[in-house]
C-alpha cells in the first residue's frame, strides 16, 4: 500500500491541523500593519492569561533550545552557581549550556525514566545559594514528568533562587500555571503541544525573573536572546527589534483560539491524560514497555521498549512503510526502544489509525498476529 502523507506521530513536530496549517499559507503583512501588530499584541496577551502569567510574554522566532539559553543568559551571570535537574538528555543539555556560560554548575540525575525525589532536591538547594534552577517538566528522551507544581511549592523555601522550567515537550498539555505553581521561567517551541510548525519559541517571565534580569545591567553578553531587547516589542507590537515570524504567528494566534474553544488547559491536560493511558495500555497490550514508572509517565509522549527479537530500524522502517513515522531512542536508548508523540491537536480517528499502522508493522518484522490488539485495548480504555 503506498500512502501519500505520512502520519507525523514523532514528538515534535506534531500533526499540525488544517486551520493552523492555513495561516502559513497567507500572503504575508508588513510587521508595521495595523492588523499584525494587532494579532501579534493578541497572541501575547492570550498566551500570558492561558499560563496565568503577571510577569511577561515573549513569542521569539527561533526553538526551545534558544528558549533555554534566553532562560539562563537572562537569569544569571558568569560565575553564579546553578543547580540542573534532570532526567534525561535534554535535562543535561543545560549542563553545556551553563558550562559555556561560565558557570558553577551541579547536577542531580535520575536513572532514566525516574525523577530525582523533590526532597532531594530541597536537600541539594540547602546546601548551596544557587541563582537558578533548571527543571524539564517532560523529558522527551525518557517521557517521565517532573512533578513541577510541588517542586513550585518548595521553591518558596529558596526566593533567591529562580525555578526555570523547560515545557518544551509539556505546555499546552501537561497543566502548567505560571504564577500558581511558583514558576519563574517557562518556555516551549511552537512544534510541540501547542501543535504549530516548528520555528517559534514562547517564554513567560514571572515579576522576580524580569527583576532578575535588571538587576543584571543594563546589557547582558547575549544580543538575540536579551530580555532587554525584547521587552519593548513585546509591550508594544508596533515597535521592530528583530523580524517576527509572521506567519507563525498567526498559526500560533490559531492555535490557541483553539485551546481556548477546547476549555482551557485543564481540559486539554484531562484529554490528553485519558488519551494517554489508553495508549499506553494499548502498546503494552502489543508487547512494548513504557520506559517511565508508573506515577511518572508523561501525558504527551511514550517511551516504548521494544520486546526481545524486535529489531528498531526494521520497526520503525516496517511503521513508516505503514504511513507512520515514529522517533528512535537516545543516548542509552537508541536502537532499544522507540518514541510516540502524542500531543497536541490530536484525536481518537488518529490514534486508531496510529495504533492499526503499529500493528502492522510489528506483524511484518515478528510474523505475530497482533492486529486489533492495540485497537480494542485503546478503544475499550478510552470508552471505560
Ligand atoms: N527541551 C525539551 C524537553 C525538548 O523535548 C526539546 C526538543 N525535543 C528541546 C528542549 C529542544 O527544543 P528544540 O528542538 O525546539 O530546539
């Protein structure tokens, strides 16, 4: 059978829907007409009141790894002591990203698909003054959730020190409050769960972050990523620091008129929540083990070791075959294990289609008979 687009179920970039899809097919603006700087000015504001955000908004072009390195060149300074929590590889990819920044960097590590206990890390916090602290809400190398709200509560403890969390691979799903869970940065890249092409990144700043970030000088080494730069545009959109991404911006604009029409992110947490532990039955039900423990698994992704004999580039090559591209494991993980996406603008006709293509695949590359196991698992744990 030949397909002519293939299901994008990697996690990130995500399915990107059709009337988000449209808005990059405009005939572009001018950055200075009325009508962008208008749904530029209503992009920042929405995103701010979906994260209950008083602090600021700021819609970047560039990805979340800018995002990471605009959280920490804003919040601290050569020299400072940071503390990087993390549980997998794109939580220790603020290991280089500070070491560069010439600072004193310690590192709590879980095994890959645990957490690092927030006792622990309240150990670690009292040990030293650290300026910041970097947490990734969903590792997508091991689809474990940090618990962020707790951690947020603990931080109270330490008001010197500013909680970045990572929601790359969680905002727009996973629930995330920005002044409710005591959050000082957060950020994520357009292609995730908020379901637009890649190529935006969104960062919230809390009060405290962007007196942080005074309290750095006037300028800081960064150029692109300095909040100082920014900060302008972002409060009035009239004003050009360096050119938005216009139409990924509309798309974004889009994207989140439809969180909204879908309720908010509570709902879109629960959907997701419900979706996710049909699917991850569903994978078990075909033989894969979801890499994260339970109580610590990701609503956004699954990290599926293969079972024994499985063989991944046969797997994920018989699944593209099938119409469904899937990611492989990192670091430790690769050739073990694969990835699914599962955020974003999703629904049930899509991951029935997703899981009878996984079916067929696995039946080419073990000779099993397995088609409808994963359908009947998911279809029964979605209608339970
Ligand atoms: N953090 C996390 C948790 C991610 O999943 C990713 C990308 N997969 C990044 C950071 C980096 O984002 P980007 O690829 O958009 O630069």
């Amino acid at each position: 059978m030949m397909y002519n687009e293939k299901m994008v179920m990697i996690p990130g970039p995500t399915p990107v829907v059709k009337e988000i899809r449209d808005e990059m097919a405009r005939e572009i603006q001018a950055f200075g007409d009325p009508r962008f700087v208008a749904d530029f000015r209503a992009t920042i504001d929405g995103l701010g009141t979906l994260m209950n955000c008083s602090g600021k908004t700021f819609v970047v072009a560039g990805t979340g790894t800018l995002a990471m390195e605009m959280a920490i060149s804003n919040m601290t300074k050569r020299g400072d002591r940071v503390l990087i929590v993390s549980h997998g590889f794109f939580g220790d990819r603020f290991i280089d990203i500070c070491e560069r920044k010439g600072l004193q960097v310690d590192v709590l590590q879980s095994e890959w698909g645990q957490i690092v206990p927030v006792a622990k890390i309240e150990e670690q916090l009292s040990k030293h003054h650290y300026a910041a602290m970097t947490v990734t809400h969903v590792d997508t190398s091991t689809g474990t959730v940090a618990p962020a709200a707790e951690i947020g509560e603990m931080m109270k403890k330490f008001p010197d020190t500013i909680y970045i969390l990572d929601g790359v691979c969680a905002t727009g799903a996973e629930f995330e409050d920005v002044d409710g869970m005591n959050i000082d940065v957060l950020f994520t890249g357009s292609q995730k769960a908020f379901g637009v092409c890649p190529g935006l990144m969104m960062l919230w700043a809390s009060k405290k972050a962007l007196a942080r970030r005074e309290s750095l000088g006037e300028t800081i080494p960064e150029y692109y990523c300095d909040f100082a730069k920014w900060l302008p545009v972002m409060d009035d959109t009239s004003k050009y620091f360096a050119t938005p991404a216009i139409n990924l911006v509309w798309s974004l604009k889009k994207s989140l008129e439809m969180i909204v029409a879908e309720g908010g992110l509570h709902e879109r947490d629960s959907r997701h929540r419900q979706n996710a532990e049909a699917m991850q039955k569903a994978v078990e039900a075909l033989g894969f083990k979801v890499l994260a423990e339970p109580g610590h698994r990701a609503i956004t992704l699954s990290n599926l070791v293969y079972p024994e004999g499985v063989d991944d580039a046969k797997f994920r090559a018989a699944a593209s075959q099938e119409g469904v591209m899937v990611a492989g494991g990192l670091a430790a993980y690769a050739g073990r294990m694969f990835r699914l996406g599962h955020m974003g603008n999703i629904d049930i006709n899509v991951e029935v289609a997703v899981l009878g293509a996984l079916e067929r695949a696995l039946r080419t590359v073990t000779g099993k008979d397995v088609l409808g196991v994963g359908v009947t698992t998911y279809l029964k744990a979605m209608e339970a």
